[in-house]
C-alpha cells in the first residue's frame, strides 16, 4: 500500500487521482505518432507529422465546407425498414436502432444545403461509422433527393463518399440503389449543373461501381483507398502481385481514374474554384 492510500483522504485522494479521458490522445495508424485530440481537430483531423487524414464525422465535414458552418440540412424520404426480415447475429432492425443511437443520424448519407464561399451548393455526406457507409434503400434515396433538391435549387452538388459497398442486409434492393443513383446523375447532368464527387477512405465496393465514378470532376484525399473488390481479393483472382500503392488515391490519379488528390486544408478553397469555373460564374474576390 502507498502513502496516498494510508494517508490521503478519500475527498483529496479522488482529486489527485483524476482519471485522464481515452481519447485525449490519438496514434496515427500509419507513423505511430501520438497527437493530442484538441490539435488533432484543430487540424481537420489529419495528423500533422504524416499528413495521415482520418476518418471525419460528418457534421465536422459540412462545418468545414460551407461559409460560417452555416447550413439548411435537407430531410431524407423515409423507406421500408426491413424489407426481407433479414437476421444475421441479430435483427436487421435491432443493428439499425443500435446505429442510429450510436451515430445520432437516421442512416448514412446526410444531406445540406449552403453557400460556399456566396455560391450556393448541396452537398451530400456519406458516414462510415453507419454500418459502414453502407449502400442501401435509405442511402439511394437520400442521394437521390439530394441530385433532384439540387436540380431544383440550380446549384452544384457535391458528394463525399466512405463506403464499403451495398448493404448486404437488404439484398437486391440495396443493389437496386446502383442504377437508380446513375439514372439521377443522368438528370443531374441533363440540368448542365457540375457534379463533383470526394473520394475518402475508403470507397469501393457498388458504390465505386456507380455514382462515386460518375462525377464531372474525382477530387480523392490523399491516401484513400478506392477500388471495388479488395487488394487481397484481386491477387488471389488474378494470382499476381499487385503494384506498391494500388487502390491508393495517389496510384488512381497517376493512372487517370483521379483528378486530383487535395488535402483536407485545401479542399473547401479547390471546391469553391471547381464550382464557380463549373457554373461559369466568378469567384467571390473578384466579386467583392
């Protein structure tokens, strides 16, 4: 036993033994490096020594993005629960009550409407911590009421993406959500207004496959993995090595299939110039 047992108090034993937050620091999962929580938001939540950019919520996201973190959120349709009352572990139902009470959201595309830098804009967040961004009924309709709302509001959409794929949960009508989402960005473009998608880390699976490489302009932040079957997936189909960085953002854009890869910094400032040269209009300094 130490002296703080046998001496101290027990009022002044709990004061000198305050028990320090789990999160009060942060390890990169690349270089190791331990970042206090504070600095790392401070930062957009990428790690100031490697430049690693991890995983953002999505109210932080549309914070960062429009003027004043000043924005109107767009209500989604509301779709059927469980459609094929599907059960793995536990109730489909039982996972979803269980998401929506740890996220605070009702599934995992959150849309908004705002100003970017005076240009108006809607934007549409998909949040890897719901059931892994997966692509379901909800998340199809989300996506599509945000492409139509943008139609109708004449203004740029832009989507940021983080997904595992379709939700395995809803079988068909989740791989339903794959064509209806192209046939939205079709209209999206029919309305000659700019679509504009950000790949995060990650973005594969049916959502790859449909609307994430459909945009007018792939703006990727740096390091992200994108692809639709895993790496490891692909070595053992094809039996070869894969090339060093393959899938990464980086790799993509070396090979054509980015545009860009932006930092998490300069991304509000490359989307602003993306939308005003897009809509033809000029950008709010050389109106001012």
């Amino acid at each position: 036993m130490n002296w703080i047992v046998n001496v101290v108090p027990p009022k002044v034993r709990s004061f000198l033994r305050r028990e320090t937050p789990e999160n009060l620091w942060v390890k990169c999962p690349e270089s190791g490096e331990l970042v206090f929580h504070k600095d790392l938001e401070a930062n957009l939540f990428v790690v100031p020594g490697s430049g690693y950019h991890m995983r953002l919520a999505p109210k932080a996201r549309l914070d960062n993005l429009f003027d004043n973190a000043s924005y109107e959120e767009i209500p989604t349709p509301e779709v059927p629960l469980d459609p094929l009352k599907f059960r793995d572990v536990k109730r489909y139902t039982d996972r979803l009550k269980e998401y929506r009470q740890k996220t605070g959201a009702v599934d995992a595309v959150k849309l908004a409407f705002g100003q970017l830098e005076g240009m108006n804009v809607l934007a549409a967040v998909q949040d890897f911590d719901f059931l892994g961004g997966s692509l379901g009924m909800a998340a199809g309709e989300a996506i599509i009421t945000g492409m139509m709302t943008a139609i109708e509001r004449h203004a740029p959409f832009i989507i940021f993406t983080a997904s595992g794929g379709a939700r395995m949960q809803e079988g068909i009508f989740s791989l339903m959500q794959m064509p209806r989402t192209t046939i939205a960005v079709q209209r999206l473009r029919a309305a000659r207004l700019p679509y504009i998608v950000v790949l995060t880390n990650p973005t594969t699976g049916g959502v790859t496959a449909s609307y994430a490489m459909l945009g007018d302009v792939h703006v990727a932040e740096p390091g992200a993995v994108i692809g639709f079957a895993g790496a490891r997936v692909i070595e053992q189909t094809i039996r070869e090595r894969l090339p060093e960085g393959f899938q990464r953002a980086e790799y993509l854009e070396a090979h054509g299939m980015v545009d860009m890869v932006v930092t998490r910094q300069d991304m509000r400032a490359t989307l602003a110039r993306l939308c005003a040269l897009l809509m033809q209009a000029p950008p709010a300094a050389q109106v001012a």
